[in-house]
C-alpha cells in the first residue's frame, strides 16, 4: 500500500492528478482493493495510455503486452496466484537465473522483493497496462485454476476403475464413479466453460494415452482439456447418467437429452452422442442455446437487394425456396427467420425436422423417426391434409420427398427446405438428378440460397492489416476497386479467447428463378451457363459476398478463403 501511495505522491507532483484525486482513489482502493492504478483510471483521473507514458518515463523501462505472449506453465507456476493478483504482475519470461514481471506499477518494490524471496531468481521488470494484465492473468490463470482444482481433488483420491475379469468394468463401479464428487464438478466445470467461451460442441474424446476435450467455437475445433486417461469411463459414465442413457450399454452408439439451467440463465439444451471407439466411449455434445438463436433476418448477413429477393420469394403463396449449404452453415437459422417473418395467426404452419432444434411458439413442429415409418415423405403426405399454408421440410434427401414437394408448391402452398449442394445454380442439377421432371423444377422453384459461415473479427481487438495487393485480385477483387480495401484482423483478445475472432456471420448466394434461368432449365443448359447468366441477372456468388464483408471490415480473407471457392 506504501508503494501505491508513493506513485499517487509522484502523480500529484507531476501534476498529473490532484490531491483530492488522490485521497479519492486511495479511498475507493481501501474499500474495494486492487492497486491503485485502477481506480485513478475508473475515476476518470487519468487515462490508462497517460499513465502508462508517465511510468514509461520516469522508470524508464520498456512496455509489454502480456496479452500477445505465449507464456509457459512452468513460469506461471513460479510465482503463486495470490501474489499475481493482489499486485497485478504477471512473469513472462525465464532466462538464466532472471525471471521477467510484467507489471502495472514498477514502483512497488514490496512486490519486486517479494517475488524475488519466494522464486531465488534475479527480477527484471516491464510495464504493462493495468486491463492488459488483467485480460491475461484471466487467460493464464483463471480458467486453469478452475480446472486444476477439481483435477488436483481428483489426483489426491487417485480415483480409478477397475477392470473385471474379462476387461469389462462392473455397472457398481461405474455408479459409484458417476456420482463421484470430483467428476461430477470435472464435468459440470466443462459445461460452464462451454457456455462461458460459447462454444456449439464438446468432444470428449479417449486415446490410447490421451484424454482430450475440445471445444467447438464460431465454427472451429479448440483444444482445452487433457484429464487424466483413467478418468475416461467415470466422465463418460457421468455423462450418460445424466442424459438418461444406459451406463452398461457400451458397446452401441446411444443419443439422449440433457437439459442444462446454469446460475439464473435459460435453460441450455443439449444434445449427446455416445458413440464406442477403439480406446473407449466418444461424447459429442451439441449445445442448443434458444436465447443465442437469431431470427432477425436483417441480422443474420443478407446484403440489401439478396434480402429483398429473399423476403419477395417467402412472401409469394405458392412455390418452393431452397436453402443448400453444408452441415454447420447456418441453413435451419435462416429458415427458422423465414418462418418467424411468415408466423402470423393467419398462417398455418408445419415442419418436418430431424431433429427439432428449437421450438418456436404458433408453428407446428414435427420430429422424424424413420425407425417407425415417419419419413420426411410420410410428415410431407401428412401435412397435405392439414390445411396448411406454409410447409418446411427438414432436408429433400431422396426422390419421394422431392416429388411431393415440387406437387405442394404448385397446389397453392409455399414449401421451404434444404439440399446439400455446393452453390446455388447447381441445386437445380442436383434435383434433375434425384429424378424430378425438369419442367416441374422449372415452375415450382422460386429462389435458390447457398450459404455459408465465417466468423468476424472481434471489435475489441480489431485492427488493420496489411495485405498485398495481388492477393485481392488473385481473390476475384478487380484491379481498380483494390484501393476501395481497408482489410482487417483480430490481434486476440480475453473477449475473443485469444483467436482474433468473435461470433459468426452468413455469407448468401441469392439466386431467384427469373425467367431466363427457367427458359434454361427447360433447355436443358449445363450448370455454369446457369452460373454465368444469374451473375449478369445481380447474382452475388458466395465469394463476391464473401469480399464485400471484407471490403467492410466484418471478416478476414483468410475466413473467406476458408469456406468459399473461386468463381
């Protein structure tokens, strides 16, 4: 506290801050702690950048930001959480015999001296800014800690099941090891970070030697966790326990429910899969968040004249809309927009999905269950009866669904549904192909949608980025427009997990059946003529949607060479 106090002193001297400043600050830091850096910035005294530059100078030492290192256990293991706190310092680097701090204040020798009795190493100090540390004692400590305490209650226990006779675990054990306090936490702690870092899917995945879960987010694989390897059957048994699944059942894939209410917020669906591998039983669990679930059209990517074709094609009475993509893209999302915009009293509305992944109140949802007879084909004949005005069909996966769909939509109902194809132009290939007649493909279709996902640069560390000039043209960007570029990138961040990246926006290919596209569907035209004639109609394809959101600062080139080819 002296030491604090003694920066306040220079401050004022420096005619920085005032006194009353001061006495204010040092008030604020009596009944809430932390040093006192941070109260003079939250009380506006001083900016984080002034004080930075007012240390810089007087201790002459250089600036880091410990939000951009790489920083091994072994060194974040040198000096104790509680010091790391209670002085905001962080040690970055180990050379020798001296050890690196990244600190907020240089002046508190306390804690110089003390990180020096405690590691026996030579100290050299950096300056860093108060929320850079912050962010990473938060990276480097919290979510390890939280971690580390549960798998250190679990080593001092040394839980491990037993094989019986012929390798097969006995269901006492694999009770008993399910309702064990550690696991339990172990994987309620999984649950909260998966929430926590919003992430869509855990995999919770044995090896021969290795343990590992990973996180799924904004569409890509990070790896979190490796737990001890005799943990597998306890965290699988736990897992099954609470979805309800057979815990003796191991050698058959199961799929179940768990339904999650974490603190006071909504209650998280969750769907599992358990599926028996080589080395024990893969989990993946897909995190339903009805509260993330945006239905806004206006908010999910659409360019203004894509929307507006978009809206004129649901908004028409009869026809089919398609939405094609791979798994993952986005395409229930954009049809669950579609229906809300088109959920009125005056709609009657059904669906056939596989599986049901939200609920949506006035719209009558219908679960698959091939395994009894209740294919896409048999929901499709069914809602035929049932007076409907709108219909959505989960997926058109073989030539009886296709069939009663095209004959829905030109009875005077309008059918949405989805197809894998890679763009737009081809889906109409890929419904000839199924068999369906070509001039029922020609009249019944209103618009074709391909899209895709990537992911946006996290506005909080945002930044410019440089990139050659060639590389945009190589990209599709003619020559004259590159200058029009300001490309950017996240440099990672605490809000982004270090990736650069946060959330995830649609990139759409819009194509609506005019005219010219039916005469050459009828003509029989090959799928690049179809291309090249929706281009000069004002098809955007995936790649020019994918450069404008570039062109506007919203993701990376690098994100749109991920997930789009080129024309």
């Amino acid at each position: 506290m002296a030491m604090d106090t003694r920066l306040g002193e220079l401050l004022v001297r420096k005619g920085y801050i005032t006194p009353e400043q001061l006495s204010k600050a040092v008030e604020e830091q009596r009944q809430h702690g932390g040093p006192l850096g941070t109260h003079l910035v939250k009380l506006g005294c001083l900016t984080e950048d002034a004080l930075l530059a007012y240390l810089q100078k007087e201790y002459r030492l250089p600036i880091t930001d410990p939000t951009s290192l790489e920083v091994p256990e072994e060194v974040l293991h040198l000096v104790p959480h509680t010091l790391v706190t209670k002085y905001y310092l962080l040690p970055i680097n180990l050379t020798g015999s001296s050890l690196t701090l990244a600190m907020a204040d240089p002046s508190n020798l306390a804690a110089i001296d003390e990180v020096k009795f405690l590691t026996g190493y030579d100290v050299k100090v950096t300056i860093a800014s108060l929320s850079s540390l912050r962010r990473a004692i938060e990276r480097f400590y919290d979510q390890a800690m939280k971690y580390d305490d549960v798998l250190s209650d679990l080593r001092a226990q040394e839980i491990e099941l037993v094989q019986g006779q012929q390798g097969e675990i006995s269901l006492d054990d694999l009770q008993a090891a399910s309702e064990d306090a550690p696991v339990v936490r172990l994987v309620n702690a999984i649950f909260t970070d998966a929430i926590r870092k919003r992430a869509s899917d855990i995999h919770i995945e044995p090896y021969e030697k290795v343990f590992r879960v990973r996180f799924r987010i904004d569409g890509v694989l990070h790896d979190i966790l490796q737990p001890p390897p005799s943990l597998k059957a306890a965290v699988a048994s736990r897992i099954k326990v609470m979805a309800s699944l057979d815990i003796a059942e191991r050698r058959l894939p199961q799929d179940g429910r768990i339904k999650l209410k974490i603190g006071k917020g909504d209650a998280i669906d969750v769907r599992v899969s358990v599926l028996p591998t080589l080395f024990g039983e893969k989990i993946v669990m897909r995190l339903l968040d009805k509260s993330n679930l945006q239905v806004d059209m206006t908010k999910l990517g659409f360019e203004e004249r894509a929307l507006k074709d978009f809206k004129e094609a649901i908004y028409k009475p009869y026809g089919m809309v398609l939405v094609t993509g791979p798994t993952g893209s986005g395409k229930t999302t954009t049809l669950y927009s579609a229906l809300t915009e088109l959920n009125k009293v005056t709609t009657n509305i059904s669906t056939a999905e596989d599986p049901v992944e939200f609920n949506i109140f006035g719209i009558n949802q219908v679960q698959i269950h091939e395994d009894i007879g209740l294919t896409f084909a048999a929901a499709l004949r069914a809602f035929l009866r049932q007076d409907p005005d709108v219909i959505m069909v989960g997926e058109i996966r073989d030539l009886e669904t296709a069939e009663i769909a095209v004959k829905a939509a030109l009875t005077g109902h309008l059918v949405l549904s989805t197809l894998h194809t890679n763009d737009a132009p081809s889906t109409i290939h890929r419904l000839l192909n199924m068999g369906v007649e070509r001039f029922l493909v020609a009249s019944a279709t209103n618009l074709i949608l391909a899209q895709r996902l990537v992911r946006v640069i996290c506005p909080h560390c945002k930044d410019d980025a440089l990139v050659d000039p060639q590389v945009l043209i190589d990209l599709g960007v003619p020559p004259d427009e590159v200058d029009s570029y300001k490309c950017q990138e996240g440099r990672g961040c605490q809000d982004c997990g270090y990736t650069g990246y946060r959330g995830r926006v649609a990139l759409y290919e819009v194509m609506p059946m005019w005219e010219e596209i039916r005469n050459l569907v009828l003509a029989n035209a090959p799928t690049p003529e179809i291309k090249r004639t929706a281009m000069r109609l004002g098809m955007k394809t995936l790649r020019q949607s994918g450069l404008t959101k570039v062109r506007q600062g919203i993701t990376t080139i690098a994100e749109v060479l991920r997930v789009t080819i080129a024309d």
